[in-house]
C-alpha cells in the first residue's frame, strides 16, 4: 500500500514538473530577446503568437 502512495506522489509530482516547464518555456518563447523563429517548433509558435502580439502591443503604448 505505500508503495502505490509513494508512486502516486512520484507522479503527481512529475506531473506538476512537466506542465510548469512547459508553461516556462513558452513563457521565454514568446519574448524575442530569448528566441528567434527560426528556433521555435511550429507548435511552439502556434501557441506563443498572440502572446508576441500582445507584447509588441504593450511595449508601443
């Protein structure tokens, strides 16, 4: 029975680990002072161009 519990908390864990890297690194990827796009995947890029776009628009106000 612990056995499953410590599992269980394993990937929980992992689970949580696995989302903020990703969360972070699409975070990085939509600043253009961190990444060209000729870097970024095509998922990569489907998922970050309105946040650029929002970014360019902040930074023209």
């Amino acid at each position: 029975m612990s056995t499953l519990f410590i599992l269980g908390v394993g990937v929980f864990v992992t689970g949580i680990a696995a989302t903020a890297v990703v969360f972070i690194g699409l975070s990085e990827a939509a600043d253009p002072n961190h990444s060209r796009r000729e870097d970024l995947t095509e998922w990569e890029w489907s998922q970050i161009r309105e946040l650029r776009k929002q970014n360019q628009d902040d930074g023209a106000e």
